[in-house]
C-alpha cells in the first residue's frame, strides 16, 4: 500500500507538469491542427531563463520566495515573446502550405533553439539553486514535499485560469470559433490571425511554468530536457483527444500516474524480467493501446476524413 | 494519363543524361577519395540515406501515411545482421542469407506496427508510429539482461563486413592496377541497392497498387467506395516501406562493423522524413536530391566552419558543433518558408498546389 500511495503521489506531480506541457500542444493543435515540434523546446527555455534569473538574484538579499516568482515571471514572458515569434516567423508564411510543410518547419524550429540554448548555457548539466526549504511530509506511509504541493497548487490554479479564459472571455470565444471553423468565425469578424498568435503565447506561458516546476522539482537542467518531455506531453495530449483541452489535462495527470505506477511495478509485475529502466516505454505502450481501442483519444471527437 | 506516358518514356529520350548520371556515379568514390576514405564513407551515407528515404517515401510519399518510426525498422535489420554475423552468438551466416532474413523480419515488424494502427487518421498514426520506434529503441538499450540479447548501450562489435567467397568488401583489392578501398566497394554495393530501390519506385508509381496509395492519399473514402481494399493497401505500403528499411538496415551493420541503439534515435527517423520532405515528397528525382543534400550539407559544415570562423574572427567564438547543427535547423526552416512543396516537388504536385492557391 505505501508504494501505492507513493507512486500516486509521485505520479500526479508529474503528471501535473505533462498536462500544462501538453495544454500548449492541443491548444496549438485545436486551432490550425499543427504539431509543434518545437514547443518542448520553448519549455526548455523556459527553465533556463528561470534558472539564469535565480541564480543571478540569489545573492541580492531578496527573500526566496519573491525571486522565485521574479524567475517565473520573466520565464513566463520570454516564453510568450517566444512563441508569439515562433508564430510570426515560422508559421504564419506557411499557412496553407501542404500539410506536413509546417511540421518540418517545426521541427528546424525545435533544432535551432536547442542549439541557441546550447550555445548560451552550455552543454552540461545545470543544478538549480534550491530556494524553498524542502519541508517533507508524511501521510500514511508515503513521503511528499512541499515542492510537489506547491506545483500541483500552482498547475491547478493555472488550468482553472485556462478554462476560465477559454470558456468565459471574448478571447476565449474567438478561440472556440476559430478551432471549430476558421472561415466562418473570421466572417463573424474574428480576427484569426491574432487568434492563432494567442494561442502560441498562452501555450508557451503554461510550457515556461511548466519547465520552473521541472527545474525546481528535480533541480536540475538540460539543454536537451526539452525533447523528452515534450515528446511525453505531446503523448499525454493525443492520450486525451488532441485539441480537446479537458482531455490534455487528464491526458497528461493520467500519464504521469501511469508511469509512476509502472517504474513502481514493473519488476514485480514481469517477474523482475524488465525493471525500471523501461519507465519510458509505459507512455507509449498505453498509448498505442487506448489508440487501438478509441482511435481519437480518451476524450477526443472524431475526426473528419482528413488524413 | 500525360504523366504515365512522361514516365515511362526517359530512359529513352534522355540516353545522354543516363550516360551522364552513370559517369559521374563511378567517378564519385574516386574523386572523394582525393579527400580521404571520410569523404567515401560520407558519399556511402549519402546513397544509404537515398534507400532509406525511398522506402519511405512509399510509405509517405505515396500512401500518405506519416510514419514518424521509420527508423525502428531500420533498427531492426541492423540488428538481425549484427546478431547473425558477430561473434556476439558465435554466428556467421552469409549475407545473402541474413539481408532477406532482416527484411522479412522488418517486414513482419511492419505489419505487427501497422495492423492494429492503421485505421488511426494522420496525426493519431504519426504518433502511434513514434512511439514504435522509442519502444523498440528502448527494448535495444535494455535488453541485455536478464538474457544478453543486444547486448545493451554498448551494441554489438566486431560484426563481419559482406563477404562472397574469399571477396571481402572489407579490404583493398587492386583491379587492373587500380586500387579499390573497403568504403569504395561499399559504395558500388549501394548505388546498385539504390538503383533496385529507384526501379521498383518507379514501377509502383504507376502500378495498379501505386494509383491505389494514390486515391488513399487523396480520400480514402473515395478510394474505399471504388472498391480498393484500403487496409490490405495500406498495411502493403506499411510492409514494403520496412523491408527496404531491414535491408538498409543490414547494409549499415556491415557496413559500420558496429551497431548501438544510438544510431536509432528518434531524431533519425525525423532526419530520414525530412529528406522526403523537404526535397519533394513522392517525387522520386526530389526525395534523392533531399536525401543526399541533407547527408551531405552538415559534413560540409563540419569541415567549412572551424576555418571559417578562423578566418572571419580570428579564433574560435561559437562551439562549431552546435553552430553546425543550428545552420543546419535554420536552412530546413528557410527551404519550406520558400519552397512549401519541397525542393523538386513532382509537377503534378505543383500544379495543385498552385490551383488551391488561386
């Protein structure tokens, strides 16, 4: 039972990143129906600027607390500056160009900014300045940190913003018309294009909080962080129904569990044949068996006969 | 109907260029070797990544599924050979033996993919087929233990190069007093694997099979209500686009004398589907050029930065690795900024392309 409880606890931290990580892939997704490669990678940056700020403020004497919401806050506009660019200068030129045009772009994307991040932060790996005092907790057998607490708080307070912005603002309308039929709500005098950058910035701004919660959750940071996780979000997004934002975030906690469970199991399970190393594969072995089973994800609608 | 009749016909009409074509590919190994055995072995890659991007071209080129796991299968015939012909089991089979054996295992790997996956539309399958290739990868990494079967990360070694009788590709031989290196040999092995691969593109694209991946490209509905067996259809392109994916595989086992599951990452796949891409997809001439563009244009990188920057600052300022791989990143961006299509995109692509936009 403790592992159990353990494992659950662990899982929905995580699963909790992959949600808001996966949040920014279905949205973009939803409304022009691009896979963007590159959104891991703005993730990534959005650590490192975290990172980069902390560190540069950790001697000024300001209480903890206040420098990491200062690093949060510039990561979460360097982000949206990012992704409203990414919008601009990769995408939008290529709209109505063959459908796998933007993908390769994407995926250029995603390589340039890896090696920018490179370039500026180096190639090895970056510990992050622990500036909460870790506080741990006991319930019931199993151990949480006030870490995990604040980042389950904090992504739950995010997505109900979300699901605020998305179901009660103008904004959010425009949105929702857009997804559903671009010409139409564009007549209905939505301004599309501005629909489609806001979905980029908003995506990025949950990708950059989402990659303070790694840094700080495993205090440490990669120039190539961003692909793993990204390629994992990306999953949570298509386990949910991709463009279906309820379904991101189920996606995304459902997959965080499951993969705790299974790094927690696998050996008992198979008789210690596999052992935890095959974390990495639970996610898509799921994955392909709820695909088989419900072709448009746990929560999607079905598609049109567009291949 | 105009196109079928263009097809068929150059072989005829454009003699000199074939004569041409055929000069320059006998000159290639040697001219390369003016600048090192590392320029053959480049000029190798270039033509095994033509193969690669050939069978998967079929896969997405004409039958328009987005297989983003492509490299699994390659994966999975480097393996066979290596496990085959390497003292890792004691084994040393033929080659002839083990490359139908790595093709029919990739094949067979295919349609275990492909069955169950196949009524997943586009993106859902692109993603289902990616997360193939990582399982696969990880299985490679991890299966050493309990049972040592690909012996891990650290790969397999050692593996032996093809061999007919006592003619080993992987010596010099002198033939009429001139001396032809291991890579060399490698190379002439693959141009003739990549002028199989080239034929049977051309005969698929206008075969009743090809004209089917065509109308599932184009609507699968249609095709479907016209009688085509579409799954039965699909699961073929599936199946064909993996042998020659076990085959290229098997060729790089030998090849290389090494594999690790490293030589297989995802990034591989997204390469290899890049080159379909971005040169032309379904586009035959397109898909070879972005092929061997793409091989070659990081290695020119590789040599022309370091001086460049020498020259230009004085010394080295930006780390030439991560430079190398940000141009690299940059210029597939620019290609389909100004090129959607691809860079010779088939004509018939081009005129839709140009219609839907008017």
């Amino acid at each position: 039972m403790d592992t159990l409880l353990q494992q659950l606890i662990n899982g929905l931290t995580l699963g909790a990143v992959y949600a808001l990580v996966a949040l920014g892939y279905t949205m973009v997704y939803g409304i022009i129906g691009l896979i963007n490669f590159a959104h891991g990678e703005v993730v990534m940056i959005g650590t490192m600027v975290a990172f980069t700020v902390i560190v540069s403020l950790a001697g000024s004497g300001m209480p903890p607390l206040m420098i990491l919401g200062i690093g949060l806050l510039i990561s979460v506009l360097v982000c949206m500056a990012l992704g409203w660019s990414l919008e601009r200068v990769a995408y939008r030129p290529l709209r109505g160009a063959p459908r796998l045009t933007p993908l390769i772009t994407a995926i250029g994307m995603s390589m340039v900014l890896q090696n920018v991040a490179m370039i500026i932060w180096g190639r090895n790996y970056i510990t992050f300045p622990p500036m909460i005092e870790k506080h741990i907790f006991t319930v019931g057998g199993a151990t949480f940190t006030n870490v995990q607490v604040a980042i389950v708080t904090l992504a739950a307070l995010v997505m109900s913003g979300l699901i605020y912005l998305v179901h009660r603002t103008r904004l959010g309308m425009a949105m929702r018309a857009t997804a559903q039929n671009p010409q139409v709500a564009s007549l209905m005098g939505v301004d599309i294009n501005r629909v489609i950058a806001m979905a980029f910035v908003i995506g990025s701004a949950l990708g950059a909080v989402a990659g303070c919660m790694v840094g700080s959750y495993y205090e440490i940071a990669h120039y190539q962080m961003g692909f793993m996780l990204g390629l994992k979000a990306f999953t949570a997004a298509v386990l949910g129904g991709i463009g279906n934002l309820a379904g991101a975030m189920a996606g995304g906690i459902l997959l965080g569990v499951i993969e705790a469970l299974g790094a927690g199991y696998i050996g008992q399970l198979t008789g210690d044949f596999l052992g935890s190393h095959y974390q990495d594969i639970f996610a898509f072995i799921v994955l392909i068996v709820v695909l088989m089973f419900r072709p448009s994800g746990l929560f999607g609608e079905r598609t049109g006969d567009r291949a | 109907m105009n196109d079928q009749v263009k097809t068929s016909v150059p072989w005829q009409r454009h003699w000199m260029a074939v004569v041409l074509i055929g000069v320059v590919l006998l000159a290639v190994p040697f001219v390369a070797a003016l600048g090192g055995q590392a320029w053959v072995r480049i000029a190798n890659f270039a033509i095994l990544y033509v193969f690669l991007a050939l069978g998967l071209n079929i896969v997405v080129g004409y039958a328009g599924l987005l297989d983003l796991g492509y490299v699994a299968f390659y994966a999975v015939g480097a393996y066979v050979y290596a496990l085959l012909a390497s003292p890792h089991f004691g084994l040393h089979l033929p080659f002839w033996v083990i490359l139908p054996v790595g093709a029919g295992i990739a094949c067979i790997f295919g349609m275990l993919l492909g069955a169950p996956t196949l009524k997943l539309r586009g993106d859902y399958l692109a993603i289902v087929t990616l997360g193939f290739g990582e399982i696969i990868r990880i299985f490679l990494n991890n299966l050493n233990a309990p049972i040592n079967v690909t012996n891990g990360a650290q790969g397999i070694t050692l593996i032996d190069p093809i061999r007919i009788g006592d003619f080993s590709f992987a010596d010099t031989t002198t033939v009429l007093g001139v001396a032809i290196s291991g890579p060399q040999k490698y190379y002439f092995l693959l141009v003739a694997l990549a002028i199989m691969v080239i034929i049977v593109n051309i005969r698929l694209q206008n075969s009743r099979v090809g004209r089917a991946w065509q109308a599932i490209r184009e609507d699968e509905v249609a095709a479907k209500a016209c009688g085509i067996n579409t799954r039965n259809i699909k699961l073929l392109a599936f199946a064909m686009g993996a042998s020659f994916g076990g085959i290229a595989g098997g060729v790089f086992s030998a090849m290389q004398g090494f594999v690790s599951p490293e030589s297989f990452s995802l990034m591989e796949s997204i390469t290899i589907l890049a080159m379909v891409v971005l040169g032309g997809m379904g586009h035959i001439p397109g898909v070879i050029l972005g092929a061997i563009l793409l091989t070659a244009l990081p290695e020119v990188l590789r040599y022309g930065i370091e001086p460049l920057q020498q020259a230009v600052f004085g010394r080295m300022i930006i780390d030439p690795e991560s430079l190398r791989m940000l141009i690299f990143g940059l210029s597939m961006v620019l290609v389909m900024r100004f090129r959607p299509a691809g860079l010779w995109p088939s004509p018939q692509r081009r005129r839709e392309l140009a219609e839907s936009a008017n």
